[in-house]
C-alpha cells in the first residue's frame, strides 16, 4: 500500500509498505480521508518522543472497515464508514476504571504509538477496537466533514468544562481550526456575542466569512484594551484561550465577568508555563478556571452528531485538500500557517 512515511523531521516519503492484516480483535480500515491535525505538524517540524520513526503519522481519520478479526463487533463490519478515536487506555489505572481514558496515565495513541491514517490502509489495535473507539457513521455523510469529527470532540470536551448558556458572552483566543470550531459552538449554544481575536487578519477573516462572530485582531496593541472597546465596553462570562500564547491566559482573566469560566484549552511551551494568577480575583467574583486535554469517546459521539448537522458551514472549514502524494506539501500549507482544515484524500 501507499503511504507517507515519517522518517523524522522533515522528513517524509511517500513509499510502498506492507498492507496491515486483521489478527484476532484487530481491524483494518481503508482510510478515505485523514484531516492534518496541528500536532501533526508539531511532529513533521519538531519531532516528538512517542513518534519512533520510521511510522506513519495522522489521527483524524475517516475511513471503511476492511476487514474485521475474528471476535470484533457485527456492527463494525466490512463496508462500514467508520472514525476512529485516538486514544487507547490502559484498561488498568484508575481513569480508566472510570473510562475517562483521555486521562489514562499510559495511554497509547493512534498516529503516534501506533501507525495512523495517512496511508491507504491503517490497522486499529484489538485493545481500540474492544474500547469502543471504531464508531460508525452515517452511511450518507460525507467522509471529509467525518474526519472534522476528532478535533470537533476535542472541543466539546473543553466546551463541557466552559458550559456556556444562551445569552452568555463568549471571547476566544485564536482563529485557528480550533478556534473557529469553538466559535461554531458557542454560536450554536446561543452566545449573545462571539469575539474571537487573532494576530492574523487573514485567519479573522474566515471567521467573519462563515458567520461565527466578531473578531478584533491585537497585532502591536494592547490586547485586553483593543478586546474590551471592540465588544463595547462589556466583559465575558466565558474565554478560551485556543493558541499557545501564554499573555492571552492572562488577558483572558482580565476580560471576564463575575461568575465566568475560563478554559486554557491549548497548552503552551513547556519551557516557561507558569502564569501569575490573582487569586483574590477568583475568590470574590466566583471565577472558574479549567483545562482539558484530548476527548473521551462521548465527546466524539456528540461531535459526530453536531457534525451531521447542517446549521453550521462545516465544509467550508476544509480550505485545502490534497492527495496523499502530495503529503509534504500539505505540510507546507499548514506550517504557512494558511486556510483552516486540510484534508488529505487517502483514496
Ligand atoms: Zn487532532
Ligand atoms: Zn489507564
């Protein structure tokens, strides 16, 4: 089969390799799409400890069973579209007794542990299929919003934590795919108003462009000042901070209203994380602060749900699509930082 193949940084070949079979427990999915996820390309620019070269990377995979092994599921039968979740527990430690197996303290993963979805075909490990991470899909949706499904349940997870309410004003840090879905969320929860704030006037745009919110863009001014005149003088009863700039955590405590919840959806460097924080300004005005990492299969259930759902433009988030062959360009497109969703077609 084909496939790209990470040998390290910068360093991708798109190669013949061996087709994967289904053992006992395990699948094989001909993927149809894999969407490129930005730790993809953490991993194509930077490398990461748990992606041993050569392997394949990709994790936002849409795909049709293959072939099935003995003791799998009836439901996950030959021809069936399905996604895939990403994380595997342990089965053992105590998050997983609880299935929150985003929180395993061992966790493997799909696309990085394991071999992903840029390829033709991917095998899903007995231990992911028998956690109930193949998820069928409707069989009339299209495969491409499909593969929007896992960075979307990773927002619901942060969204869960966040809680907005109808009327509620909603601020997010970040016009990346990330930022616009949770833009698309907090509108369709019915947020009175939706700023999300960016450096880029280009990535802004696409936010205006599907009808997500209002945007101010803070390049070379003061942030907090530029956000709170653009929405009128009024702070926020939820932020999200949807970038890896570790001000805007700051500023987004200075932008809320009593009783507001804040979620630090994106983790920042890990060379220099710790943020003063007012602690007094939390006591007194009720404030809530939360993170989250991943998403559990719930959350892709839901997000599969929102996906089918035509009230918000999803398609119009894949701005560039190429063919596996074209793997490293696909690279180069996200690491200039353009379009929102790319999407690679597998077929
Ligand atoms: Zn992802
Ligand atoms: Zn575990």
């Amino acid at each position: 089969m084909k496939a790209a193949v990470y040998y390290g940084p910068r360093d991708v070949r798109v190669e013949t390799v061996p087709r994967p079979s289904a053992g006992p427990g395990e699948v094989v999915l001909r993927v149809r799409r894999c969407s490129v996820c930005g730790t993809d390309k953490r991993i194509f620019t930077h490398g990461q400890k748990n992606v041993v070269p050569p392997t394949i990377t990709g994790h936002e995979i849409a795909g049709t069973v293959d072939e099935a092994g003995s003791g799998v599921d009836a439901q996950i039968a030959a021809g069936r579209n399905v996604i895939v979740a990403t994380v595997v527990g342990c089965g053992k430690c105590i998050y997983c007794q609880r299935k929150q197996y985003n929180l395993c303290d061992s966790f493997t993963a799909l696309g990085y542990d394991y071999a992903g979805g840029f390829a033709e075909y991917v095998k899903i490990p007995a231990a992911a299929v028998a956690q109930g991470n193949i998820i069928p899909i409707p069989p009339a949706m299209a495969l491409e919003r499909a593969a929007l499904v896992e960075p979307l349940s990773c927002c619901l997870n942060g969204q869960e934590y966040l809680n907005a309410q109808p009327g509620d004003r909603a601020l997010v840090f970040g016009a990346g795919p990330i930022g616009l879905m949770h833009a698309a969320i907090l509108k369709a929860r019915g947020c009175s108003l939706v700023m999300v704030t960016d450096v880029s006037d280009e990535r802004l745009a696409y936010v205006r462009e599907f009808g997500l919110g209002r945007t101010v863009n803070t390049a070379g001014g003061n942030a907090v000042e530029m956000i709170l005149k653009a929405a009128g003088g009024e702070k926020f009863d939820v932020a999200l901070t949807a970038n890896s700039v570790k001000s805007t955590q700051a500023d987004a405590l200075k932008l809320v209203r009593k009783k507001a919840r804040v979620c630090f959806f994106a983790g920042i460097p890990k060379d220099d994380p710790v943020l003063p924080i007012d602690t007094n300004f939390i006591h007194y005005n009720e404030i809530s602060v939360f993170g989250c990492f991943a998403s559990n299969l719930q959350h892709y259930h839901q997000a599969l749900e929102m996906i089918g759902r035509d009230d918000i433009p999803w398609d119009r988030f894949v701005t560039h699509r190429f063919k596996l062959d074209d793997m490293v360009k696909a690279f180069a497109v996200i690491e200039a930082g353009q379009g929102i969703k790319t999407v690679i077609d597998c077929e």
